[in-house]
C-alpha cells in the first residue's frame, strides 16, 4: 500500500486559498487563517479515516484468504472429494529407485494416467538408494523446513520407514483414508513392516519374496535349504550373493539367518529389536555356516557380485547356476525380454523364504500432499495393479485381494500370463522379516568379519 504524500491537494479549500489564502478578497485575515485550517484539519481526518478503512478491508481480505488457504488444505483423514479438488493442477514429486527400465517405464504410464484422470503431473525423482532420501528430509527437519518440501512422495519399507517414523518426518495416517484401500489383502506384512506397526503412516504398493531361478539344463534339483546350498556349492555348484549392505545380499544373510535359529529359543530375538537381544549369541550360527560357504562361492569371498540384477546376468552368461531375486515374476519377465533362457524356473526353500510388502508414504513437509494421495490411491487400483503384475510391464506381485474385485476387475488380473518360468502362484511359504533394526546390524557385523 503506497504512502500518500503529507498534504495532498485535495485537502485544500479552493484555488484562491492554494495560492494565497490570506489575501481572499473581503476576508479578516486572522479569521481566514483559522477557517482554512479547520478545513484542511477536517480533509486530513477524512483523508486518514478513509484510509483506515481501506487498511482494515485489505487486513481482513488477507485474513480471510489465508483461513480460506488453511481450510482447504487437506488432512490424512479428509474427505475425498476435497482430496481431488485440491490434488488438480499439483505436481508430485516421486522419489523412487530408478534402477530398472521395466519400473521407470512403468511409472511412465502411471504419470499418464494420473495426468488424464485426476490434472495430477506425476515427476518420477529416481533415486539409487532411498535411505540417501531420509538422510535429507531428516536434514531438512533440523533446520525446521516444515513447509514447501521437495519430496511428496516415496517408496520406503524396513529401515527406512522405521528410522522415519522414530524420527517424526511421516506426514500422518493417510492410508486407510485412500479409496482403493478397501481392496488391499488382510495381510500381516502391510500392518507390520519389518515387525514395526504401520498405523496408516505408508500405503502398501507391491509383495515381494525372495526366490531363487535356476537353469533346469544345468541344475535339474536345484538346493531347497540352507544346509542344501551348502552341500550344493561344496560338490561344485556355483553360487554367488551380493556384498551387503546390498539389498539382496542383506535379504539373503537374513533368511540364512531365520533358517538356521528355526526352532531354537534365539529365534524368538529376532522380532524385537537387536538392542534387546545377545547379538553374538543369536549370530553365531550364522557367521560358523558363511565361513564354511564363501571359499566355496564364485570369487571365493574375496570378490562379490554387487547385486541380485548382477547374479540373473550372470546365469544368464553361464557363470552361475542359481541366481537371487525378490520377485517371485522376475524369470518371467527376464525370459520374455530375451536376459534369460527359456529352461529357467523359479523356486524357494522347502520351508520358506522371507516376504515382505513394500510402500508408498508422504514426508511430513510435502508440498503436494493431495495430490501424492490420489497418486498413491492409484497405485493399489485394480488397473495399475494389474499392469503391474505383467511381466510384460513389471512383474510383480500384487497387494489387492482378488475375491474383493468384481468381474471386470478380477479379468484383469486373469489375462495376465506369468508363463512357466515364475513362481507359481499359491506356493511357497512366506517367512516374515526381523525386526528392521536388524538389518543394520547384520550389514556392519558382515563388513567386520568379510568386507574388503
């Protein structure tokens, strides 16, 4: 608002008084004077009373504007009406890993159709490891960036939601307020995420198991347990597994780890946090079998594969017999894009082998926070989620129960053709995961004893 000047000209009587209001003809000076200046007191009170008003109109618009902005704002609980008007025109930024070609065309499409659907525009941030994410936002907590963050939407599970649900860099329980969650399985590993409650705070996207693919021209029978993979290297099998903390390589010494304690009084530590735990005593089964297995791993335990992308090539290149996934579609999807032979087949261990759900969650300071909702509620549609179990897009298991889809819904998931090279569907147990804090403490006892 621009500042009038002292004494305007419209504050003065008339043009005779302007220029020189003493010498008005027929008038008393003194009495001329005073009269002018009475005047010019009574504009000058008008003049601020007015601008007065104009001020408080002005303070009170602003007032109401930014009530009308905080109203409008929307919460985790919300209703979903006022969820897709706010969500139009947003842009939501999607930090997610972007070490697949399969994955970030997959959600190419997604961004496409959200676009169409609901005016959202999808930026898909690929990361290389999430936790470097975190790392931010926890940053960006310090310095008290509550507002305007960068991040709208991530896709976390284990660790990483634990450290930030410790931490308080969760925006609020969003997820059971999503439309679509009406159609999500009743599954343990989506109210727990590595033993640590979800509450709402992160939507489930996709279930994941650790497989293992063979070549049935190589390895007719491949092992189906720990002390199997064992004798299998030990008569000249070749195997390898990531260096963790590579994912792969941590889901593998975990799953060591559970098989070795089945049955013992230590396997009960291993849902309760490592601090609570003998951590020497619960491990020492598992750091005696690595030191029988890794002279006998390709590379000897001297050199490691650098993740589970790494081992499938390298079956395929002939210089492995088992490969490690957590896809239980991944062969799949290998063989129909020409990275496997035709003769690969997936399977686990005879008693199972970890499973766990991963998800989508919105960091406390997003910016498009309505907008990272309605994307989220697409991810677990029946369309994206179909699409997503095509090897021929992804591969991957889905979170939906198909008995709550209607017909045209379940068709969906009915067309899709896994072929002969996945894991059959229905088959294989699913162990769950320790708890997350776990896996940090297993990655550092590992690097200890067998890091280069």
């Amino acid at each position: 608002m621009s500042i009038p000047a002292q004494y305007p000209d419209d504050l003065l009587v008339d043009d005779s008084q302007r220029r020189s209001p003493c010498l008005a003809e027929g008038s008393n000076p003194q009495q001329t004077r005073g009269h002018v200046q009475q005047r010019v007191q009574q504009r000058v009170q008008q003049r601020v009373q007015q601008l007065a008003k104009q001020c408080l109109q002005l303070t009170v618009g602003a007032l109401l504007l930014t009530l009308g902005t905080q109203a409008f704002a929307v919460e985790p609980d919300s209703q979903w009406d006022d969820v897709l008007q706010e969500a139009r025109g947003q842009t939501v930024y999607f930090n997610a890993w972007g070490g697949s070609d399969r994955i970030n065309g997959y959600l190419g499409w997604i961004g496409d159709r959200v676009k169409a659907d609901y005016g959202v525009t999808l930026e898909h941030v690929k990361v290389g490891d999430i936790a470097e994410v975190v790392g931010q936002l926890e940053a960006a907590k310090l310095v008290g960036r509550d507002n305007n963050g960068n991040v709208d939407l991530m896709w976390i599970n284990g660790e990483n939601f634990a450290s930030m649900k410790r931490t308080g860099l969760l925006w609020g329980s969003f997820a059971g307020n999503l439309p679509n969650a009406r159609l999500l399985k009743d599954s343990a590993s989506m109210q727990a995420d590595f033993s640590v409650p979800v509450e709402g705070l992160e939507s489930p996207w996709g279930g994941a198991q650790l497989v293992f693919i063979h070549d049935t021209e190589t390895v007719s029978e491949p092992p189906r347990s720990a002390q199997a993979l064992l004798d299998f290297v030990n008569d000249g099998g070749r195997f390898a597994y990531p260096a963790p903390p590579a994912f792969h390589g941590t889901t593998f010494v975990k799953q060591l780890l559970i098989e070795l304690l089945a049955g013992s009084e230590a396997q009960t530590a291993l849902s309760e946090s490592v601090e609570q735990a003998d951590f020497d005593v619960v491990t020492a089964p598992l750091w005696d079998y690595l030191d029988q297995l890794h002279p006998l791993l390709r590379g000897a335990g001297k050199s490691w594969t650098s993740s589970g992308e790494m081992t499938r090539q390298l079956l395929d290149d002939g210089e492995l017999d088992i490969a490690i996934s957590f896809n239980p579609n991944e062969a799949s999807a290998a063989v129909r894009s020409g990275q496997l032979p035709e003769s690969v087949r997936t399977y686990v261990f005879d008693k199972g082998t970890i499973g766990n759900t991963h998800f989508v969650s919105i960091p406390w300071n997003a910016n498009a926070r309505a907008g990272a909702m309605v994307v989220a509620d697409f991810l677990i549609s029946p369309e994206a989620q179909a699409r997503k179990a095509d090897p021929e897009f992804w591969g991957e298991p889905t979170v939906l129960d198909l008995q709550r889809l209607n017909d045209e819904e379940r068709n969906l998931f009915e067309s899709v053709d896994l072929g002969v090279w996945a894991l059959p569907l229905g088959t294989g147990t699913v162990l769950p995961e320790p708890h997350s804090s776990w896996a940090q403490a297993l990655e550092a006892a590992w690097l200890e004893r067998y890091g280069q």
